[in-house]
C-alpha cells in the first residue's frame, strides 16, 4: 500500500522517511490521535516528520491529535508556490524532491526552526528523564515543575504526560503490527502498562477501537488506517518512549 523512500542526508534531522501511498486520494484519515512523528502527505506522496521537527516547523499544529490540516493553513502564503510545483511534477519521486527542498528552505537560516528543535529535542530529553525516576531532567535546565511545564506545554502543545502517553501507545501498536502473534499480556508489560486491562483501556481511549480491530483494520492493501500503517512502520526503528517509573510495578 505504501513505499518508503530514503531520506536526504542533510534532512534527516527534520524527516524520518519519504513515503509513496497508494491509495485512493479520498481515503479517510484514521481515527487515531497523531503519531510522534507527524505527516506532510501532497497528493499521496509525502514525508514523515521527526517528532522534534514538527513542533519547530508548524506552530500552527502544535497538540494536534487526530487531525488533517491543509498545508495552505499552516504554511501561509509561501505554500501556494509549492503546491503548484507539486501539481506539476510528473511523478513521485520529483514531488518528494520538491517537498524536501520545501524543507530545506523552510529550515535554512536565519530561520529559528533550528533554535526551535534544539529546544523541542531539550525539552523531551528532559521529560524523559523525570519520566524514569533516574534524573530531574527539568532542574538540570534550570526550571522549576511548573515552569518546564509550561515550556512544554508551548513548544508541543501538550503536557509531557499526555505526549508520553500518546509517544506509549503509538509503539505499542507499531509492536502488535510487526508481530501480530506476540501475546497481549507480553506487549502490555514491555510497554510498562500495570496490565493487559491498562493498555486495553488505554488504546481505546485514545485510538477509539480495540487493539486487535486497529491491527486487523491494517491488513487490506486499501484501508482508511494508512497513517497508523505508516507511523508505525516508521517508528520501529526508533527507542521506546519511556515509562514513568512510579507506573512500573
């Protein structure tokens, strides 16, 4: 249903994969709540944002969940000229090349996206030492609880609780798709979930269906779950979020 393309070497700070979907152009999003890593998808082809990357480049996405918003919007004005090189472009390859040199122009200085990154890629760092028990990754950056949370709170949208949560859920499914046959209960400790019932309840909450209809809702070549198929695929290879240490058992 989809391939994926090799990311230039000087944009894999911003994007994860260049993908191709091969889909109708109408299919409907999944009813899933955003994956880490966001998606730029023109005309089905697109590219496959770090987590970080995506919080820097489009404030106007910031804490979205579930969601499809047009570049246009986000963008601005700028977007109306690359649109219609997409549009012109004979085939896939030339519409990702076009995307990433969207990217790149977007990223180049004096821009802040980079500043921006850092900051993103600082603050998660620091959540995700606070999430183990291990170190106070918010003192070490100076702030008080409440002042890294708010920082947080402005640079993705959301709270480090509810990213942590979200960031859990999506390689819990990235998991179950790659190995369908891996008991629940197995999945459900790996992921630090007190048990099969805390995931289970989890999943539907944010993801809307059980687990194992999200995996089956992924097996035809055509199905309105594609960003779950691809954020998943793309997530793989990435380290696990981590788990906070007082929801260990």
């Amino acid at each position: 249903m989809q391939r994926f393309v090799p990311v230039p070497s000087d944009l894999q700070p911003w994007l994860m994969a260049g993908v191709v979907v091969d889909a109708p152009a109408d299919l409907a999003q999944s009813h899933f709540p955003a994956m880490v890593s966001s998606m730029l998808v023109v005309r089905l082809a697109g590219q496959v944002l770090q987590p970080a990357a995506a919080a820097a480049l489009f404030a106007g996405a910031r804490g979205l969940v579930n969601t499809l918003r047009p570049l246009a919007e986000l963008v601005g004005p700028p977007w109306a000229e690359v649109d219609h090189r997409v549009r012109a472009a004979a085939d896939d390859a030339t519409r990702l090349a076009v995307l990433c040199q969207f990217v790149r122009q977007l990223v180049a200085p004096p821009s802040p996206c980079e500043a921006r990154r850092q900051q993103a890629l600082a603050l998660l760092q620091a959540a995700s030492a606070d999430a183990t028990g291990v170190d106070s990754g918010h003192q070490h950056m100076g702030l008080s609880q409440r002042q890294f949370e708010r920082r947080f709170v402005a640079l993705w949208g959301m709270a480090p609780k509810q990213f942590q949560v979200i960031a859990r859920l999506n390689h819990t499914l990235g998991h179950a798709l790659a190995a369908p046959g891996n008991p629940v209960v197995n999945l459900a400790a790996d992921h630090g979930y007190y048990d099969q019932s805390h995931m289970g309840r989890d999943v539907r909450r944010l993801a809307g269906h059980p687990l194992q209809a999200l995996v089956q809702g992924t097996r035809s070549r055509v199905t309105a779950h594609w960003p779950l198929q691809i954020g998943a695929q793309t997530l793989q290879d990435q380290p696990a979020p981590p788990v906070d240490s007082a929801r260990r058992r």
